[in-house]
C-alpha cells in the first residue's frame, strides 16, 4: 500500500496522508476504517479464499477484505505517494457513515484474522 495526497478542484495540495509500516493493532485502531485502503496490491490467493465473504457486504468490502488478506502475510507499505484524490473542498475529510450493524458484522470477522498475526508475533 502506498501513500496518498489530497488536492482540492483547482489541484492545490490540501494534505499528504503518510502510513507509516503495517501493524495488525494498527489496522484495529484505525477510526476511519480504510486500512491499507487507496493503492494497495493484493496476492491472488490472499483473496480468492475471501471472495464469497466480501460478496455478502454491499459497503466496507474492502475493509474486511484488507483483514482477512493478512491471513497470508503483513501489508508491506511503499513509502511513496501513489495516489491522489482530487475533492471539492466542502467533501474534503468525509467520512461516509458506516452503519453500526455492518461494522460489527465487519470487526466480528476480521478482529481474529489480525489478533492471531498479533499473537504469532510474540
């Protein structure tokens, strides 16, 4: 996964979003559920295993996907700016309001693919 900047409808740059290494308390902690989210490269067999799960979620497939992807091995971040997301500036930092239920459903299946990589580190 990689970097990204924000620019707003006349190409100024608003912020750069930096990620720093891939920890799975990382990906547990984030409030805005979008890692590694933007330019991410998946292995085929990190997902084809996951493909009817993801199916079954109309919003925050790639959540659940990013999670379960690490049951063959940690996000490997390039430190490098690889994406860019041009909004207007009344959109800039939305946050699309995810409901309660389906996050749940989301942590309840992605929480012990991470907690075990947490565990096998140790």
């Amino acid at each position: 996964y990689s970097d990204r900047t924000q620019i707003n409808e006349n190409g100024k740059v608003l912020f750069t979003k930096r990620r720093g290494s891939w920890t799975p308390e990382g990906q547990l902690r984030t409030k805005d559920h979008d890692y590694p989210h933007h330019l991410a490269v998946y292995r085929r067999e990190a997902v084809l295993p996951h493909l009817d799960t993801i199916a079954t979620f109309t919003h925050y497939s790639e959540f659940v996907l990013a999670g379960l992807a690490t049951q063959f091995g940690p996000w490997w971040h390039v430190p490098t700016v690889a994406y860019q997301r041009r909004e207007n500036d009344y959109y800039v930092n939305h946050v699309r309001p995810i409901p309660a239920e389906l996050a749940q459903h989301a942590r309840t299946l992605v929480e012990p693919m991470l907690i075990n990589r947490i565990q096998r580190r140790r």
